[in-house]
C-alpha cells in the first residue's frame, strides 16, 4: 500500500541509499553524501525537507524542497531548491513524480515561498509551471588566451591555499567577501557556508597576492570549472587565471557570471575565448511583484531604467494575479498594461529569449527597457 508523507530523520539512511541508486542507474555513479554534503553529510538535519512516497515501509519516490535565502539588494527573498526528483524503477507509472511535485508545490506556497528554483529538462517540469528564467554568461578560456594576451604578466607572488589549512582570520574574509555581492545566497554559519562551497566536488582555494588575502575561488579538481571566483580587486582577476593555469594545466576553463557582475563580464569578455549565453535554472515564480522589484533595483544600478508604471495580469490556470510596478515617479499617462501567462510572464520578464518572442507588443516601450530582469543561481546553492 503506498503511503505519502515527509521523512523523518530514521529514513535518512535509506532516503541517501534510494537516491545514490536511482542516479546511478540513470546516468553515472553517484554519491550524494559527497557531492552534496551541505544537503547529505552525516550531520545533515534536512530529512523533513524531503517528500516522500513509501510502499510496504521502503521509498519509492522522492521530491526535496530545500529552504534558501537570496540578498536580492534589500530585499530577502524565500526560494526553495527543489531537487533529488528520483522515482524507483519498479515504480515508474504510478504517477508518484506528478504527485508529489503538486504536493511540494502546494505546501511550498503554503510555507510563503516566494519561488521554487530547479535545474532538469524544460519539458518534464514546464506542466508544474516552471521556465528556464535565468541569464546566465558562461565564458571559455584556452591556454592560447593566457600565452597570448597575459605572456608578460607576472605570478610568482600569486599563492593558491587550500581553505582547510586556512587561518579562522582568512576564513572570516572569505565569508565577508561573499556577503558583500550585490545578490547572494545566505548560506548560514562558516561550518555550512564552507560546505555549499564544496558541493559537486568543488575544491575552495584561498588567493594571496604578495602574502595579503586577495580573495578566493572554488574550482573542480581538474581546473576546468570554476564555479565561484571573488577577487578584492578587480586587476587581480587575469594573472590569479593565469597562475590557475600554471598549476592546473587544464585544456580549458569555464567559468559562469550573473549578467549584474558588469566588472567582471567586462574582464572575462576581453580575455576569454568565446562566451554564450544561457538560460540557467528554471523557476516557478509565486511572488512576482516583490522578485520583479528587487530585480530592478538591481539592474538599474549599472543600466537606468525609464520611470513609468506596468500593471501585469497573471493567468495561472484559473487563476489571476495582477503585479503593479512602479519605477522613479511618473504621470499617468505613463501606465502600460500587460496580459499574460504565468510561463510567458516568467520567459518575459527573467530569459534572454524573451527579447526574440512577440511579448513586448503586449506591453510598449517599459517592457523593452525594463527586461529582462538578471535573475542567477550559482550551481553551488542548487541541488
């Protein structure tokens, strides 16, 4: 008899065992105790964020919905991580993937979530209201453009660190450099700020430029990625590249940005090879007017926004949400109405692609300066 509910913390064990299987025998081996301890390590308390389908006392589906905090300028934002989506192969069929995703949806908004944030195929989460909405800048760095373009560049004075042999005081200033971004996510004490930094494998390496703390990277083992690099200085990006080179060797680099980071998309798109542009996660927006503006207090820093008014009617099936932006202090004859669906509003206001789709003729000028709005979720704060 199938039986739906949370987990407790007794199903922890199992709840880990399911998931390393299922994945497993989908793609490659995994391991999810290593490569997400901040959700799956042995002190991990995250077995109630899970929902769960049991039959006969033994799991056999799996939805998790992991609180996190985005610092979106001033304003606190709740999104859940939705991920370990996991059906057992015995049980595919029952419908239990569908169920349990209205379930978590539901009670998330119940919960007052303002969005749910996932990473997955378009087609198999779109029917549950969600849509690539990221922009997301991934830039290629090869070899030639170190040789070529940074040959005179010096990095003898340029030290790597491991952050498990740093100083509490370096630690500290690692933690501080990351909470000084313009968006971030929160990610709770050092212990588990230190453990976001090492999901999917990555390595943390403390830069010292001339013995002083210059800022820090979180890199996979083989250099090829870097899923997190902060400098205190903007001039150190290039040579700290060069010296990941040096000692790394990789064939290539790859790196992604939010489209806010301007200094760094300035450096790394002078440097690098080629750079594209990608829609990154999918979410399924709740509160649109508040993620709306604070986005656009967040654009406006670096690119000025007209001053005018958009009211916005929402259709979610049957039902409707109207969102009224307001941006500086315009007339009344500066109001543009837009009428919408909750995939459409959520391709219009956040992708790239929505510049090519039709959807300003449903609104005027405002939709073409305001949007889209630079929504980002670093792969270290997802599941």
């Amino acid at each position: 008899m199938e039986y739906f509910c949370k987990a407790a913390p007794e199903d922890m064990a199992e709840l880990i065992d399911f998931l390393n299987m299922v994945f497993s025998q989908s793609s490659h081996p995994h391991d999810f105790k290593a490569m997400l301890p901040k959700l799956y390590g042995d002190d991990a308390d995250t077995a109630r964020y899970h929902y769960i389908v049991k039959e006969e006392g033994r799991i056999k589906a799996v939805v998790g919905v992991f609180p996190t905090e985005y610092h979106i300028g001033d304003t606190l934002v709740k999104v859940g991580q939705l991920g370990s989506v996991s059906v057992h192969p015995y049980a595919r069929g029952k419908n239990y993937m569908k169920r349990l995703m209205d379930w978590a949806i539901e009670d998330s908004q119940a919960q007052g979530y303002d969005a749910l944030v996932l990473g997955g195929l378009k087609n198999r989460y779109q029917h549950f209201g969600f849509q690539p909405t990221e922009i997301e800048l991934n830039y290629k760095f090869i070899p030639e453009n170190i040789r070529h373009q940074l040959k005179d560049v010096r990095t003898d004075h340029i030290v790597f660190k491991s952050v498990k042999d740093a100083s509490d005081e370096d630690i500290e200033k690692v933690f501080r450099l990351c909470g000084s971004q313009r968006v971030y996510v929160e990610r709770g004490d050092r212990e588990h700020f230190f453990k976001v930094l090492e999901s999917w494998y990555m390595e943390t390496w403390i830069v010292e430029i001339d013995d002083e703390f210059s800022g820090y990277l979180c890199a996979s083992a083989d250099g090829t990625w870097i899923r997190e690099w902060l400098m205190t200085s903007q001039e150190a990006y290039m040579p700290v590249l060069k010296r990941h080179f040096e000692m790394k060797c990789p064939e290539a680099v790859s790196i992604s940005c939010a489209a806010y980071e301007r200094e760094k998309n300035e450096i790394f798109g002078r440097y690098s090879e080629h750079c594209t542009v990608e829609s990154g996660h999918q979410w399924r927006i709740f509160n649109f007017e508040k993620i709306l503006s604070a986005m656009m207090k967040v654009k406006n820093s670096y690119m000025p926004l007209e001053e005018g008014r958009l009211e916005i009617r929402i259709h979610t099936g049957s039902d409707e949400t109207l969102c009224k932006l307001k941006w500086g202090n315009p007339s009344d004859e500066k109001t543009e109405f837009m009428d919408i669906s909750l995939l459409e509003a959520e391709e219009a206001f956040f992708s790239e692609a929505g510049i090519y789709r039709n959807y300003g003729r449903k609104a005027g000028y405002l939709y073409k300066n305001w949007f889209p709005l630079p929504l980002y979720t670093n792969e270290l704060d997802a599941c």
